[in-house]
C-alpha cells in the first residue's frame, strides 16, 4: 500500500515538475519578447507640438486659416490671384502661429 502511495506521489510530483518547467519556459519567453520589443521600439519624441497648447488655441490654429482661405476664394475674382494667395497663408500659418503663441517645448 504505501509503496503505491510513494508511486502515486511521485507521478503527481512528476507532472507537477514539468508544469512548473512550462511555466517557467513561459514566462522567460515573455520577458525575453517584452525585451525585444523594448529595444527595436524607438525611444519617444514629442513629434507632435500640437498636445502642448490649449484646445481653444489648437481649434484658431485650424480655424483661422480656414476663415482666411475661405475669406479669399469668396471675395477674390482671380483664380490665378486665390491659388497664390491660399499657397501664402498656407505657407505663412505656422511662422504666424510661432509668432502669435510662441514656441513652446
């Protein structure tokens, strides 16, 4: 009797070992992925400068150039004279903005 009760722990002991060793495979896996990703993931930059001002400033940096281009297609007669012009507030809007709101990092 008690030599199939050692036979019987010893198998629970086995399959209790080989989940533990999946287990363990497992989880040095995970890391070992977790620490790939880390290193072909480039570091953060704050490409965007748009999340550093406020949602009123955000919604006139879009607006009014819109107002501007819509402004210039309505009372501008020319279409060679309204495309010159919506190239040069297009081109002049973030000077503009830098100038106005200043530069903020």
């Amino acid at each position: 009797m008690s030599k199939e009760r050692a036979r019987r722990r010893a198998e629970r002991l086995a399959v209790l070992e080989k989940e533990k060793a999946a287990r363990a495979r497992k989880v040095a896996r995970r890391q070992w992925r977790r620490q790939l990703v880390r290193r072909l993931t480039p570091p953060a930059r704050n490409a965007g400068r748009l999340h550093m001002r406020s949602r009123g400033q955000r919604v006139g940096i879009v607006v009014v150039p819109l107002l501007a281009i819509a402004a210039v297609w309505l009372f501008v007669p020319e279409p060679a004279l309204r495309i010159v012009l919506t190239t040069v507030i297009v081109l002049a809007a973030p000077a503009f903005v830098v100038v106005v709101l200043g530069r903020r990092f």
